[in-house]
C-alpha cells in the first residue's frame, strides 16, 4: 500500500485556454472547442488522434457527451469528472494515469465552466434535494472567517491583516494586468483595495475571485513518447489528491487558521516528486486564490513559508512576479477569473508557458536554474475541502 | 378559606409547570402614525422575527415549560389563529422539536382565541399530563387598532394531577358559554380581521363573562371578593377592559394585561396572562384563587387555587424578565417581516424547497437537533450513521469561536450572522446567528439554540435550529 505517484512517467505535450470572463458571446460549445483547438494546435495533433478524453465540469453539463457532441467525437471514451473546484485537475489525473496505466497513448484533459449564464452574481451550486438544514452561507462568508482566526493567533492585529490581504489581492491584479487572457487586467492598490466595503466578514468584493467562462485543455503521452509532439514537454512530476472527511466543520480542535487537506496533499506530491525544500526547488506556483486569505493560508500549508510567517513574506514581496517565489504569475483566481471546472488546468497552463518560456515578457519569471513548478487546487470550504496538488518539470 | 369543591372536579388535577415566550423585538408604537398616517399609540408591542412563526414560538415556550419539569406530557395541543399549515397539523413541527415520544398524541386546535381556551378546558379533564401550548403572530393592516394592539408570543402550560407530579395551581372549576354572534372575522390568508360595530360584541361579551365568571365561582364555590388575582383576555379590547371592571375586583385584583409593552398575543394571551400572574404568587402563601376569564365567542372561565408547590417552581425564564428584554425593531422591518411591505429581496437565488422525504428521514437531527457521537469521542452534528450513541443538543450552551456576517447570502432579512459555536461538553456546530444586531457579536459570546424557520420554499417552511445569544438571568 502507498502513494507511489507516476514521476516522469507521463507527459504534457500541448495545451489551450480560453480568454476567461464575461463571454456572453459563448456557450460551453464555443468554449470547448476553443480550448481544445488550442491543445490540439499546439501538440500537433488531430482529435482522432486522441485515444481518450476526460470532460471536467462543475455543473455546465453532464456526461462526457457534453464533449463528445460539439467536438463531434465518435467511439472514443469520454468521461465526465466533477470534484468541486479541483475539477479540472481531477480531470488531468484521470488522464495522465489512464495513460500511465498503458491503457491509452494518448489522453485529453479538458475543463470547462459556464457560469455567467446563471443570471446571478457569484457561483451558485445546484440544488441537491436534502433536508433544509445545510449551510446556504457563501463561499466568500466562510472563506472570511480565516482572517481574524490567523490573526488572533499569531498576533497579526485586523489593519495589518487588511493590508496583508490587499497586498495579496494588488499582486494579483498586477500579474493580471499583464495577461491577455485574463478575466480582469487592471492594477489595484494596495490603498484602493483596502478602501473597499465589506461584504463577507472584513472580506470586499476585491478579496474573491472573479467568477467567469473559460475552459482549459491539455494533451498527455507517456514520456518516452513526449518528443514526437513538442521540444519542451512537461513531465509530471507528482499528481496528489486528498478529499477531507469535513470533520473540521465538527472538531473544535480546527481553528481556521490551516487547511490540512492541502497540508496533506502537498506531503504526498513532494513526496511523489522527490522536493524536500520547496520554497528553494519550486520556480513558481499557482495556487488557489478563491479568497484573499486562502492565499496567505496556502503559503505555510504548501511549505512555503513557516506557520504564522506568511503575512511578512506577503508583504516583503516573497511572492511577487519578482520575489524569491512567484506565486499566480497569471494573476490567479483572483484575476484570471475562474471558472470552475477550467481553472486547475489553467494553473497548469501558466506552468506550460512560464516554464518553457513562452509566457509574455512583461510577466515572464527568472527561474534560473529552478525547472519545477506546482498548482494547488482546492474545493469546498475551510473544514471541508478537496485538495489537488500537482508538480511539473521541464525534462 | 373556605372553597367548595365543584361536582365536576377531578381531585389536585391543575398546572404543573408554565412558561411564557415573548420574542426579542419590540416595535414602538409611536413609529406607526409617522408611516401609516394614523394608527399606533404609545409604549411597545412585541415582535416575533423573521425566522420565527406561530410553531416556533410555540416550541420556545413550550421548551421553557418542560425545562426541568416534573412530568412529561402525554398530549401535546396546539392552539393558533395564525398556523403555519392547514391540512397538516402544526403540532407535529412542535412535537419534533421537543423531542416528545411518538406515542404522545399531537393535536391543532386553530382558528380563533377559543381554541386556546378550549384545549386548556380539555386538558383540564384528560387522564395524563397535558401540555397546552397557544402561539399567536398577532396584526392588523397598517395603521389600525389591531396593529398596534397585536403582539407576538406563545405560551404552555403543563396539566395534570398529583399522581403525575406536585400540582402548583390546582383547577377548581371550569365554565364554559358558547354564544353564536358575529364580532370579529377573518378569512384564510387576510393578514387583517374584520370588525362588526365594537359597541355590539362589548354587549355581548359583558353579559358572557359575567355568566361564565359566576358559573365558575359558583361551582367552586368561591365568591367573588375571595379571588386574588381575575385574568381577563380576549381579543375584544373594551369589553375584556369593561368585564373586569364590572366584575367588581379592585383594581389590584385585575391581573396586568401587558398591553403597554408586548400587546396582545392573541391564542398565546390567556397562557401568557396566566404564567405571568403564576410567578408573581410565587411569593405569596398557597391557597390564592386565580380567575382565568377568556372572551372568545363566549365566555370560558377557570378557577385555580394555588398550592404549597408554587413557592419550590421557579420558572426558567420569567416573563415579566422576557417582556423587559428585547430590542428594538424599525417599522419599516416589522411591515416587511410580516409581508405588508415587499422590499427588495437579495440578487441570490431563493434557497430551494427542503425535500420532504430527507426531512423525514433526518427529523431527529433537522427538528430536534440530535447528534451522534462516535467511539473517538467527537460530537457529530449531523449525525454519523457510523455513531451509535445519540447526543441531544438542542439544550447544549455553547461559545462563538468564530464568526462572519455575510451580506451576499440570500437571506429573508439580510445580513446572515454566522457563527461556529463550540458547545460545553462537546460539539461544534457552524450556525447561524439569530437576534442579534450584526455589529454587536464578539467572539467569546455565550450562545444558546432556538427553533427557527430558516426560510419558506413552494409553502413549505424550512424548519431548523438556530443560534441566539445566551439568556441571561438578572
């Protein structure tokens, strides 16, 4: 029994992603076969040429038919993955090991979302019949509830904490503004940022993601096959996946101030991947940003920073586009926008263009001699979540 | 003091045990003329939230009742003129949330203020203990008599005898008058009655109650200058003003209606009179005689003596405590609580209807909030079908640890308050807030759990537990 992972064994060899936003214009058919297009492009490929597809979506359609049909794929296996907003990285897993088990030579991971159809602000879950006794609150509200528990706990008083957030938030904007397939490419001040109103808990509408359209693609092989499609294929390094029992919403023993799913599944892919010393191993990380907290929280649980040091390292600029370790050089969830079952393999997508130096000069990181990069993708909420983490490297 | 016992008398059968709920806000009645043109008055009226109706207000007081009680009842009634349902029975919803074993008879008896009265005159001659619990949302349209002298609150009152448990107030005789005449009426789902001419029911009902008071005196075999304490209620402001003035008591002898700083609560009013005037004979040697008059289509009186048992029951929560509690509720909120003001609901989509069948499945959780707790010792809210042992945790008091105010939920009166609570001995539990102002929560508050309604889908009320702070005693 183990986690032994598939290092080097699969292969990312092309990849696409939509324009992310407000895509009025496009329904989950346009989106998907932009993204695939895209991958298909890029990898030199023809959709025949795929063996096997996975279709990752939240709640944008059901079955892998909501593939099948508009790229009009005919006897090909196509299935439907959904786990929370961890669905498009759920749906490169399946894809990398179906073709590390031999099954396949090569697989399709494609996540999409169209949320902005729904005529509401904000993500909105469907409906499951229950008992009327479950939380209706927001992501946003639960999501607020990290700041004051961390700052309670290692000292931070609630204006630090206000800037520490906002600084968290500018960056994101700023590395936003520098990508053209962002949902939001404007720079916000740090003064600005901290200016805005509350709507859940001290938490504004600048502290959440932008929820948008979009859909992400990628094409894998196994590695030994990797070169036929492209000179600089990512090898998957780690894939790991921890689903949390929520007993965090039960314990009085969870304070808020960690996610230990994502504790969890960061052991398990460093592990995977052989990284002992992350901040010094890693050339850059995408990380799940839903919430401007999640962010500061996700630093120390991903190994980045000691427990209750992140908020200096926000704020001597760690993570900056320049810093020791640039995090969502992208922008992010908060400014890339996210939709749901898109945004792990659009973090995937950043790794694709930043490590093989194809990422726009005005938002290009200095790796140096650092060739591995990780996305961390999570679901759910603090006490009750899913958690993805990936590492990929140039070979 | 001499008093005969009446014919019809069962031996020490009478109140076991009592509790008044009046809810948190109050609405000035000032506020009202300023909006509506006319209408209002002075002092206060009592406002049941958002979140509460006649079934949750009714499981308030009723939890009050049975906090600690001597005796658990094996009959529940239930009596409202504003139910929730019809078609179903409302008691249910009550039964659910106190936990009551199935085979404890649930009963409505709803429509009218008599239907208060009469389930008290059942109770009074059933063979176990009874609990009588009247719950009443009362209101008018905007800026009549009936707004401002409406209120909101419940009432419950244990009945049994002595072999079930010490008897604090013993029922000496009952009267009943029942007259067909047409004073006040309302039609299903008017928010608002209609009045004949008030001279035409203060006539009737003068004579009603003077019948009903003598025939109950009589069969006690009491008169009138012996009664401590005469509790006159009804709907009919004048003539529940000119029966006890025309009873002949002194003014002292009339029992305090609270008209000035709750109004009336309707079904909920002879209960709530009643519990009131208990605990202020608590301090008084046993043997006081109380009249309970309440006007309502006739007239039904009840005769109790109090006992040596009274002085040894101290009430959970004392209503005259409840009713100088509370804070205070804007008129604009009251009108859009009560639907006569359609506001602006949240840009969210309206929560989803609850599944009827889950919420019968899951009904110990959902309407008693009961946990589970396993072999590694967490508390589980909602239980584990992994858990063997069960954990009741609607009496649980409990700790803010956390908490957040989320103005982007939909909410039938926005912001949600949001708390994770941790319970003392054991268990947490991510709740929302209730009667509470958003600004006002600290961490480290002292919270306890009340019955709510959470929201209504397609008609169905979504009932659930909420979170509210901590009663605290003077």
């Amino acid at each position: 029994m183990g986690s032994h992972g598939i290092r080097d064994r699969v292969a990312i060899v092309g990849m696409g992603c939509t324009r992310f936003g407000e895509r009025w214009d496009c329904g989950v058919d346009e989106l998907l076969l932009e993204a695939t297009g895209e991958a298909f492009e890029s990898a030199g490929l023809a959709k025949d040429d795929v063996d096997a597809y996975w279709l990752g979506t939240a709640q944008s359609g059901m079955s892998g038919m909501t593939l099948s049909r508009p790229l009009r794929l005919r006897d090909r296996p196509v299935t439907r993955v959904e786990n929370y907003c961890a669905t498009g990285s759920e749906a490169l897993r399946q894809a990398a090991y179906a073709v590390a088990s031999g099954a396949y030579d090569v697989a399709m991971a494609v996540g999409v979302e169209k949320v902005k159809d729904s005529g509401y602000q904000g993500l909105n879950s469907f409906p499951i019949p229950g008992d009327g006794t479950q939380r209706t609150l927001t992501a946003a509200a639960m999501f607020s509830m990290v700041a004051p528990a961390y700052g309670r706990r290692y000292g931070v008083s609630d204006e630090e904490m206000r800037l520490v957030l906002a600084r968290i938030a500018a960056k994101n904007h700023a590395n936003g503004a520098r990508n053209p397939r962002a949902q939001f490419r404007k720079e916000m001040s740090v003064e600005r940022l901290c200016a805005m109103p509350a709507v859940a808990g001290g938490l504004s509408v600048f502290d959440c993601a932008g929820v948008a359209d979009g859909a992400a693609a990628a094409i894998v092989v196994r590695a030994e096959d990797a070169r036929r499609y492209t000179e600089r294929p990512l090898l998957i390094k780690a894939l790991s996946f921890v689903a949390g029992d929520g007993s965090g919403l039960m314990d009085p023993a969870y304070d808020y101030t960690t996610f230990p799913e994502v504790a969890a599944s960061a052991r398990d892919a460093y592990a995977q991947a052989g990284v002992t010393a992350p901040a010094e191993e890693l050339a850059m990380a995408e990380v799940h940003d839903c919430f401007t907290p999640a962010e500061l929280v996700l630093m120390e649980d991903l190994g980045f920073a000691e427990r209750g040091s992140a908020w200096k390292q926000v704020l001597a600029g760690s993570y900056d586009l320049d810093g020791a370790l640039p995090v969502n050089p992208d922008g992010g969830l908060k400014s890339f926008g996210h939709p749901v079952g898109a945004s792990g393999l659009r973090m995937m997508f950043e790794a694709w263009l930043q490590l093989r130096g194809e990422a726009p000069p005005e938002r290009r990181i200095s790796p140096g001699i650092r060739s591995l990069a990780l996305t961390q993708n999570l679901g759910g909420y603090p006490g009750e979540m899913v958690s993805f983490v990936s590492i990929l490297g140039l070979a | 003091m001499s008093v005969r016992a009446g014919a019809e008398r069962r031996p020490s059968r009478g109140i076991l045990s009592w509790a008044g709920y009046v809810p948190h806000y109050r609405l000035d009645r000032q506020a009202i003329a300023a909006v509506a043109g006319s209408g209002g008055g002075t002092g206060t009226r009592s406002v049941a939230s958002y979140d509460e109706d006649a079934v949750t207000l009714g499981v308030a007081a009723a939890r009050l009742a049975l906090a600690g009680a001597p005796a658990q009842p094996r009959e529940l009634w239930f009596a409202t003129t504003d139910p929730p349902y019809l078609d179903r029975t409302n008691a249910t919803a009550v039964h659910a949330a106190l936990r009551l074993d199935r085979t404890v008879a649930a009963y409505d008896a709803v429509g009218s203020v008599r239907s208060a009265a009469g389930a008290l005159r059942a109770a009074t001659r059933a063979p176990g203990p009874v609990l009588v619990v009247g719950a009443d949302l009362r209101g008018g349209l905007p800026g009549g008599p009936d707004e401002a002298a409406g209120g909101d609150g419940a009432a419950a009152l244990l009945v049994g005898s002595e072999a079930d448990a010490p008897v604090v107030a013993e029922v000496l005789a009952t009267a009943s008058v029942t007259e067909e005449f047409l004073d006040r009426w309302r039609l299903p789902g008017e928010p608002a009655s209609r009045l004949w001419e008030e001279r035409f029911g203060e006539t009737h009902y003068g004579a009603l109650g003077a019948e009903a008071l003598k025939l109950a005196l009589d069969k006690a075999g009491a008169a009138p200058e012996q009664v401590r304490y005469l509790v006159v209620a009804g709907l009919h402001g004048r003539a529940v003003h000119s029966v006890a003035a025309a009873s002949g008591l002194a003014a002292e002898r009339i029992a305090d209606r609270m008209e000035q700083a709750i109004g009336n609560a309707g079904a909920a009013q002879p209960g709530l009179l009643l519990a009131a005037t208990l605990e202020r004979l608590g301090s008084e040697p046993p043997g006081q005689l109380v009249v309970l008059l309440v006007l309502a289509d006739g007239a039904d009186a009840f005769v109790l003596r109090t006992t040596g048992a009274l002085a040894g029951h101290r009430p959970a929560r004392p209503v005259a405590a409840q009713v100088s509690a509370g804070g205070p509720v804007g008129y604009g909120t009251y009108l859009a609580w009560r639907g006569l003001l359609p506001v602006e609901p949240p840009r969210r989509p309206r929560p989803a209807r609850p599944s009827s069948s889950a919420a019968s499945r899951n009904r110990a959780w959902k309407f008693g909030l009961v946990g589970s707790r396993g072999e590694d010792g967490l508390v589980r809210m909602p239980p584990s079908p992994l858990d063997t042992a069960v954990v009741p945790m609607a009496d649980a008091a409990g700790t803010i640890v956390t908490f957040t105010v989320d103005r982007l939920a939909y909410s039938p009166s926005p912001p949600v308050v949001f708390a994770v609570v941790d319970f003392d001995g054991g268990g947490r539990l991510p709740v929302e807030l209730t009667d509470v102002r958003a600004d006002e929560v600290r961490i480290g508050d002292r919270v306890e759990l009340t019955f709510r309604r959470l929201s209504t889908a397609e008609g169905i009320r979504n009932y659930f537990w909420k979170a509210r702070p901590a009663w605290k005693e003077d």
